[in-house]
C-alpha cells in the first residue's frame, strides 16, 4: 500500500495530501478493514507485484485516494467524532489514530520545534509545483499574522489580506486568488479587508512604515526595499473547526 500510494502521487495524480512512509505503514497496519478498489490506470506498482491478497498490479486509484484523501487527511476530523459516539457505535478499536495524530504531527513538522505546543506544519509547501511562489515558511516572522474574523466577502475557506499587501506584492495577489495556507491547511481564496493590519516595509532611505492604505502603499511601492512583515491574514474560526485544528494564537 505504501508503495502504490507513492507511484499514484508521483506517475498517476499529486494527492492532495501525501502521507509519508511512516503515516502509510502504521495506518494500513491498524486499519480493521482492508482498503481495497478497481485498478484506475494503465500503469502498474513498482514493487510488490503478484500478491495473492490483491488481485490486480495495476494502480488502484480509489484505494490510494481512500487511504491518503480520507483516512490520513481527515483523521484528526474523524478522531474527534469518534470520541464522541465511538463507545456508543462499538469502535474502541479505532481508538489507534490517536497514535497515529501524534506520528502524523510529528512528521509535518519535521522535527522543529520539539517542545513548542504548536509547531510548524510544511505541509502546504510540501511537493510544490514549479514556480509557485512561496510567501512565507512555516512559523516564520515577517510571514502572515493570523487574525480571527470574516468579513462580508470571506468565509468558509475564504481569506482576507489587507490590500497594502496586495499593492507591496506587485499585485501578485488579486481578489480570488487561490493560496495553500499553513493553518488551518488546504487552501483558501483571497478577498480584501482595510480594517486588519497591513504590511511593514523598509525604504531605499532606510525608513521603516506600516502601511494603513492602498493609497499610501502605491505612493511608496517603488521606494520599497524589503517587506518586513506581510501583515495580517483574516481567517474565520469556523475553518479551524471544521478540521478539527487546535486554536492558534492570534498574536504571534
């Protein structure tokens, strides 16, 4: 399963999330069913052919997508649910993907920040297509603020950046736009909002402004040298639910 999982990522479709070994091994190894589906494509696994518990060697789409789409990528979800009702419906065997959250966090962070309560999660830059622009990295100062909130043109999975930023980013970053967000993961589409805080720049004279307006942002966008701080990013608490993501504190 680990490996058809990685040839379907790799020669088939990019998985909109991709389980690491370790996540693949221990999940497929605790699971109380066997995940299994049709072959979808012409090409075959590139190891571990000719099992006698799986009756094709061809890539079975559905399996992949089942095991890194849903069990993998909506586990903490399904974890919650499960502490709700799982004693009632008789699934204390499912209780493993508690284990499995710790093993799944601990690789999304890759080992930073050992003791911190929220570490850094790369996922959303993980296997990037060439190109895309990265804005920040995970945890990083001078990256998003996150601010808690929506306005009338955001919502669910739909963010609001200041649009000084939008201006300071050579409008690289329009109304619409689609961006993968570190928390609280998957991806967002971008609106305005003037009443968060907007970016920090330094000059060519050496000046440092935070900029409060577009207005303001287009007068000084040719005289800035380096963005110090993005600004803040408007992110509505119901996103967080949704996935089941602990809250993160706003003032970072």
């Amino acid at each position: 399963m680990v490996t058809e999982v990685i040839d379907y990522h790799e020669r088939v479709s990019n998985l909109q999330y991709f389980p690491s070994k370790e996540e693949l091994e221990f999940l497929v190894s605790k699971l109380p069913v066997q995940i299994d589906g049709d072959p979808t494509a012409e090409e075959e696994v590139s190891n571990y052919k000719d099992l006698d518990r799986i009756e094709t060697n061809r890539i079975r789409g559905g399996a992949c997508l089942v095991v890194a789409e849903c069990l993998s990528q909506k586990a903490a979800k399904v974890f919650v649910q499960l502490q709700k009702w799982g004693k009632e419906m008789n699934m204390e065997h499912w209780a493993f993907l508690e284990e499995f959250l710790a093993i799944q966090k601990k690789n999304k962070a890759k080992g930073d920040a050992k003791d911190a309560l929220i570490k850094p999660d790369y996922t959303f830059i993980k296997d990037l297509v060439a190109g895309r622009p990265v804005i920040t990295y995970p945890l990083r100062h001078g990256g998003f603020r996150l601010r808690y909130g929506r306005g009338r043109n955001s919502g669910f999975s739909s963010d609001a950046i200041h649009p000084a930023t939008m201006v300071v980013l050579n409008n690289f970053i329009a109304i619409g736009t689609q961006l993968k967000t570190e928390r609280p993961g998957k991806s967002t589409a971008i609106a305005v909002c003037d009443t968060i805080e907007g970016p920090i720049v330094k000059l060519k004279d050496g000046s440092v402004m935070l900029l409060d307006t577009e207005e303001e942002a287009r007068r000084v966008n040719k005289e800035v040298e380096e963005i110090l701080y993005l600004g803040d990013i408007l992110i509505n608490y119901g996103d967080f639910f949704n996935r089941a993501h602990r809250l993160v504190p706003a003032i970072q």
